[in-house]
C-alpha cells in the first residue's frame, strides 16, 4: 500500500483522508509530511527538509504547539544569570532592536518601543540570580597568544569574527560591546559554569589560555554606556511593567527566565493550520489577494500586517528571506491534521529511527563543524593551515567511525574526551550531552557502519609469537618513530584499547584510500588490484603475503598491551650474533637510506 502514495493510484481513488488529489508546485511536498513526519531531512522534499529545520531553529515550536515538535529544546540561552554576563545599555539596545548588533541574528524583532524595551531590560536583570558569582576573574592576557589559540582550537567552526569563520553560533566581531571580562574568562574556560544546559561545549583549556582569548576578543568592540540608565532601571514599578511585557510577548518559549518555566505556549496550534479555511484567516485592513498562501507568506514577511485595534498580533518579525518564507509556507502548508492509516505510512524501522535520532543530534551540537559526517561537514578545514591539522572524519565513503572504535571506548570519549591524536590543535571539547544523547550518538555511528555488531573471539589471547614478529615488522618499519610518543601517531598502546581488530586490516591496506589528508602513509603499494611490498620494506616479505603481513600488525596491535614484547630485536636480526650479524657500517648505510 505505501508504493500507492506515490503513484498512479490517485487517480482511481480520492477516498478522503488517504488518496486525494495531489497538490501542484511547491505544495506538493507538503502533504510528504503525513507519512514521513519523523525525517527532518527527506529526500526528494528539499523545501518541505528545509522548512522543518527552520522550524526548529528559529524556534516556532516554542509559541505555537505543532505535531511532531512539542517536546522540542527552547533555543534560546538561558537568562538566569544575565545580570553577570552582560551590560545594561547593550542589554536595553539588544531588546529593543536586536538586529543593529548581530545582523544575521535568529533572535527576532518585537518592535518595542523605548519604555517597553526599557522595562524588559528592568526586568530580567532584576530576576537574575543574585548570589551567583562567576568561577574565574580576568586578570590579563596576551592578545596575541588569544588569537592564535582563537585561529587554532576550532572557534572559527562555530564563530565569526571579524568577516571569518562560521556563523553556527553569534558573531564576535562586536563582543567587546556586549560582556564583561569576567564573564568571558569563565565562559571560556568552563562555560557549563555558568550554564549547565549550555550547547556550547568545554574546550578545557584552563585560565590562563582563556585569559589571552579573552583578552584578544575583548579589542572587538567597547561599553557604550547610557547616562543614567541603570539607576532607572532599579524602579520598581519599571520591574513589575518589565515582567507583564515579558510574560505578554513570551520571552520564556525560547529562553529559561527564573519564575516563568511552567508557561503555556502563547500563539495558536499550528498541527492543522494547513487546511485553516480563509473565513478563520483575518486579513484586517492589507490590501492582497484573499488566499491562504498570501496570507501566510505575508504573515511571514511582515508579521504585522494584519493588526488592528481589535486584531492584536504579538508575532515579532524574524526578518526572513524570501527562500526561508517560502520553505515555511511548505510546511505550514503540511500541518493539515490528517492522520494516514497506517499501512499507508512510512514507518522507520530500529535502523531508521537510530540513524534519525543521531542526524539530530549531529546538528544540534554542530559535529559537522569540525568532522565529516555522512559526506558533509569539516567546514574548519577552510580556516587551518595545514592538512595534517584536520579533524579526523566521523563517517565518509568506505570510512566509518563506528566500525574503527569499540563502542565502549566512543560512548566512554564521548561522555570525557581524553587526547588521541596529540599533534592535532583543534580540540575534542567536552559537551554537556545528556546520558541518553551519548548512548544515541554511540548508536548512531554503529547504525552507519558495515560492521557495527560485537566482535566475536575478542577475549581470547593472540599467539605470541605472532605478536612479537609484528613487534618486529614495526621496528623494522620505523612504526615508533611516530607512534611510540604519539607526538605524531596514535599510541599502539591506546590504538589497542579503542581500534576493533577487524577494523585494523582494512586501515592498514587501505589508509589513504580511507582520508585522503591522513599523516598516515600507505605502507603497501597499489598495482592494478593488488597490493605490493614496497622496495624499501621488502624484509617483511619474510612474514608471508601482504595479508598475513597485515594480519600479523594488528595481532600486535590487540595485544600490545597483555603481551610479553621485546622490542629491541627487528626483522632480519634475529640470531644475528651466532651468524656474525651486520658490522656497524652496514647499520649506518641502513640508517642514511
């Protein structure tokens, strides 16, 4: 029956609720909606993906109840602690007209006038928790170390700042205007300091760093104070006004705000809007055409278009550009309140619903900032030097995170990030993902991978013996020169505690193959489908073929840390004193090739 909703069978059978008449143009991908609501992202339904994340993103779901969405996140920070953070007069100009500080901006303007802006400011700076203090104190920092560690950490994946980076999280390029010192010394050396919920994540990067990054941003803007201001805003009825205009236009759907966490939504419900009849649609005094899609995509366009003394509209105006209206009409247009059979529906199976849960997660935290995810993402790439400096891929062509790493060791990284690749400066932050979040992602990547179920025969000891003839393939090879300190390469000692070991072979056969941009090389020669020994390394043709060659590194590599290794002796030295050996001269011609 599913194959039926997307083919002929329309025409032989308009049974209301179930085969109706397709829509035409853009609203065609509307009604996907009813059988695949789960999917942000839907293939085949660019705009109706698109609208769905724009939904989120800005925040919709925070006013108006929508199926689908009414557990969503509020998307805004919280204001508990405001008062710590940032300047009255930014604050008060903030509110008032968002947009002259940050104008790409989500947050959307409500057109207020001076003594509603005025009161707001009152009073969530009033409501701002009293006895909290900041865990750091800016002291100094140098402006020059900050911007390299700005430039090198992995900030430009989420920032812009002064026309370069990302714009995943605010613009800095005015900074200086909107917090102080303190405040920005804590947020970046422990930002769940201040905020236990926040996305962004913990860099671990101790004072003294933050104190230069601090100080380097801290040149982007300064106060601009308002004569006068904060002694107005100490009136009490000024406070008690603020909190009637906050509670009015809902502050509270998209941030915390002490006293206002169990409010209702404050706008219609949206899960039916897109079959809303034009009598219930009220056009006031505009002059354009009496439909639904004008309606709505003015409503989008100018949120106030249609008030009146009698209409009130507390939408405020989000500023969007034509694409993004029409991405929402699509979606609005989609919220039609029918509920398909469900054999008619598309129903996600474990796999599915695994791999959508984790595409979620992926994009609320901004993994593809910095990694390649499913063959999109690395954007940081753009703004490091070297390529040896690129944070690894999560999921790309024939490599798959979830099938290299025991899944034990990702959910234990996952939940605190120690260091692995030493020589890398863009750093795995530690996020404040929730338990379950951790075991979702944990999933996710499994769900992605060839081989994502439990190794079989992991407990059993390898032989020794083949152990140790790996041990010397790597000293032979000169593997320690870069995994030894792992000043250059993994340790072998945590490549045994997180690799799986049918993962082993398949990287050490095929490394460039897998990145691209590794520091890794490619250790076996590629010759039409084979794979060769290359002329330098042809002492470990002793070993065998090319896989019992590889087959033997990654014994090692299993066992390196249960067992017992020499590594003084390498291939082709073994009884070398009751042969004679090679003299000394010999070991230097080596050492010069």
């Amino acid at each position: 029956p599913a194959e039926h909703a997307h083919g002929s069978h329309h025409e032989m059978d308009q049974t209301v609720e179930v085969n109706e008449p397709m829509l035409h143009g853009n609203f065609l991908q509307a009604t996907c909606r009813n059988c695949h609501a789960e999917v942000v992202n839907l293939k085949g339904a660019p705009l109706l993906s698109k609208g769905k994340r724009l939904f989120i993103k800005l925040g919709c779901h925070g006013c108006h109840l929508a199926d689908g969405y009414a557990t969503q996140a509020k998307v805004g920070p919280r204001l508990y602690r405001i008062a710590s953070k940032v300047d009255p007069s930014w604050l008060y100009r903030w509110i008032k007209k968002p947009r002259d500080y940050l104008p790409k901006t989500r947050m959307p303007d409500f057109g207020f006038n001076d003594k509603d802006a005025m009161a707001a400011t009152a009073f969530l700076l009033a409501s701002s928790e009293k006895d909290y203090e900041l865990s750091a104190k800016f002291e100094s920092g140098d402006p020059d170390k900050g911007k390299k560690l700005f430039e090198s950490v992995g900030c430009q994946g989420c920032h812009e700042l002064d026309g370069k980076g990302e714009t995943h999280g605010p613009d800095l390029s005015r900074i200086g205007h909107k917090v102080n010192s303190d405040w920005l010394v804590t947020w970046i050396s422990n930002p769940h300091s201040y905020n236990a919920k926040s996305k962004i994540p913990n860099l671990r990067l101790g004072e003294e760093k933050a104190g230069d990054i601090a100080s380097y941003l801290l040149q982007f803007g300064k106060k601009d104070l308002i004569p006068g201001l904060e002694a107005k805003l100490q009136d009490p009825g000024l406070i008690q006004q603020g909190e009637v205009v906050v509670r009015r236009r809902g502050c509270f759907a998209c941030h915390d705000i002490k006293g206002m966490e169990d409010e209702g939504r404050i706008a219609p419900e949206l899960s039916s809007f897109g079959r809303k009849m034009i009598v219930e649609l009220e056009f006031g005094d505009s002059h354009i055409p009496h439909t639904w899609e004008s309606w709505v995509e003015t409503k989008l366009k100018k949120p106030l278009s249609f008030a009146t003394e009698r209409v009130l509209d507390k939408m405020p105006n989000f500023h969007l550009a034509q694409d993004e209206i029409d991405a929402l009409v699509v979606l609005l247009k989609g919220f039609n309140g029918t509920k398909v059979p469900v054999q008619y529906r598309r129903i996600l199976s474990e796999k599915e619903q695994t791999i959508e849960t984790g595409r979620r997660i992926i994009t609320k935290y901004n993994c593809r900032a910095c990694h390649n995810v499913e063959g999109e993402g690395g954007q940081i790439q753009k703004y490091l030097k070297a390529k040896a400096q690129y944070p690894p891929p999560l999921d790309m062509g024939d490599y798959h995170v979830g099938e290299r790493l025991k899944s034990s060791w990702l959910y234990s990284f996952l939940r605190d990030p120690t260091p692995v690749r030493t020589w890398i400066k863009v750093k795995m932050p530690t996020f404040s993902f929730s338990d379950k979040e951790v075991r979702d992602l944990t999933a996710y990547f499994e769900a992605l991978s060839p081989a994502s179920s439990y190794e079989a025969d992991v407990h059993k000891g390898k032989d020794n013996a083949v152990a140790q003839k790996g041990a010397e393939m790597v000293n032979y090879m000169d593997c320690g020169r870069c995994h030894d300190d792992g000043e250059k390469g993994i340790e072998f000692s945590l490549a045994s505690q997180r690799l799986r070991q049918n993962w082993i072979p398949k990287w050490l056969k095929y490394t460039r193959d897998m990145i691209p941009w590794t520091k890794m090389p490619s250790h076996w020669v590629k010759k039409g489908d084979q794979l060769k020994v290359p002329t330098k390394y042809s002492e470990i043709e002793t070993v065998g073929d090319v896989d019992t060659q590889v087959n033997t590194l990654t014994d090692l590599i299993v066992a390196y840390n249960t067992a017992e290794l020499d590594f003084d002796l390498s291939l082709g030295e073994g009884g070398g004193d009751e042969d004679g050996g090679e003299d000394e001269g010999d070991d230097e011609e080596e050492d010069d090739e």
